[in-house]
C-alpha cells in the first residue's frame, strides 16, 4: 500500500447546528496520522458535537469534512460502516451490551463491521484483549468487570479493525485518578504504535502531566495550540 501524508482528519469552514442552534462557526484543523491531540472546553461547549460529526454521527450544513479518506459531505448513509471500519470510537459510557459476554460483545462489533472468518475472529479477538491486558476475560459479563476493566475492553473493541485514529469522548471521565491514569498510558502506548488519538477531556491533571496538542472550543470557535507555537516561532 503506497504511503501517504494526507491528514487523518481534516475539518474546512465547519459549521455544526442542533435543533438550528448554532454550536461550532466556521472551525477548520487537521489531525495528521500518528498524532496525539486533546479536545478541550466547557460542558457543552460542542466537543461531543465535533466527535460526532467526525464519525458520521450528527450531520452538518456548512464546511467540509474528510476523515480517513472519506469525504463525509458526500458519503452515503450505507457506506458509513465502511468509514467506521477505519476509526474507532470510545465512550465515556462504555455502551457494552450487558446481555452478553466480553467476547460476544467483541464478536458483534466484528460481525457488523464484515468480519465472516470464524478462525480469524477468534484470533483477532484474543490479540485486542492481550493489548489491553484483559486476556482472561473473554467470558465474563461487563457487570463482573470494575470501570477501568470496562473502558479497556472499549478501547479492545475500538482496536479490532486497526483503525487510523481513536476519538475518544471523556474516556476517562467516570474512572479514579489512579484508574484514569493507567488508561491514559494504554492510549499513550497505542499513539506510539501510530494510531492518532483525538481526545476530549476535562481532565487537566493528565493534560498538564503529558502536554499534547490542545484543540479548545471557546464561544463556539476552535482555538489550536499549534497556532500559538507557530506564531511564536
């Protein structure tokens, strides 16, 4: 496959309306492939606007965006799985179904996204759990997990279709500082594997202990730190 240095994720002239509210104005930024970038700002500023519009979740009137190639302006509703094959999408709320297993949770995200190898279903399943380090957990319900469980087999699950980017909602909004952490550090050890990891958080702790690039939503525009240290170079 020839390499390229197209952005991950590249927004143009983005404007994001809910029930003719205007909640972001004409935001336009890349995400390159590999990056590490926060999303930051007040409750309901729009950060979980911007993340849904990204993954083809909340449709949008004005501006452009492409995420993984895909031009969302254009893409059609049936060719949205194909787009979701490529990111991966982390909740704060976990959103497993607690009528079935870890693994059948797993299996289900696969299913749907085209998987039809039983063989390589298994296998792919058994490396994701390893990566997060719940090996052993295949057969257990959500319920029998603690939070921080729950969240890796989230990212497990967002992990399973290699994915170019992660947006990440919160993920460590429901977790304790210590919890929180160690999640933080798996996302740390999957951006270094070269997967860009779009974060939201609120979360100033982390966000000062591994400094990132920082996209703020302000007064419904977006702010780059990279701009900052752009200009004052």
């Amino acid at each position: 496959m020839a390499f390229s240095s197209e952005p991950v994720v590249s927004v143009k002239d983005l404007s994001i309306y809910q029930e003719d509210k205007l909640v972001l104005d004409n935001i336009t930024f890349d995400i390159n492939k590999g990056e590490f970038v926060y999303l930051i700002g007040r409750t309901g500023s729009g950060k979980s606007s911007l993340l849904k519009s990204l993954y083809a979740d909340l449709p949008f009137e004005k501006g452009k965006i492409y995420v993984a190639g895909y031009d969302l302006s254009k893409t059609k509703r049936s060719k949205i799985p194909y787009l979701r094959r490529k990111i991966g999408i982390i909740f704060q709320d976990f959103q497993l179904l607690h009528d079935r297993n870890i693994s059948d949770n797993l299996l289900f995200v696969m299913k749907a996204t085209g998987w039809k190898d039983n063989a390589a279903m298994k296998a792919r399943l058994s490396e994701v759990l390893m990566r997060v380090g719940l090996g052993a957990a295949s057969f257990k319900l959500p319920h029998q997990l603690s939070g921080g469980e729950q969240q890796r087999i989230v990212i497990a699950r967002a992990l399973i279709n290699e994915p170019l980017i992660l947006f990440a909602d919160e993920p460590t909004g429901n977790l304790d500082p210590e919890v929180a952490e160690e999640i933080f550090n798996l996302f740390k050890e999957i951006n270094n594997s070269g997967t860009a990891v779009l974060m939201a958080t609120h979360n100033y702790e982390l966000i000062n202990k591994f400094p990132n690039r920082i996209l703020k939503i302000k007064d419904r525009v977006l702010l780059d730190s990279k701009d900052d240290l752009e200009s004052k170079s």
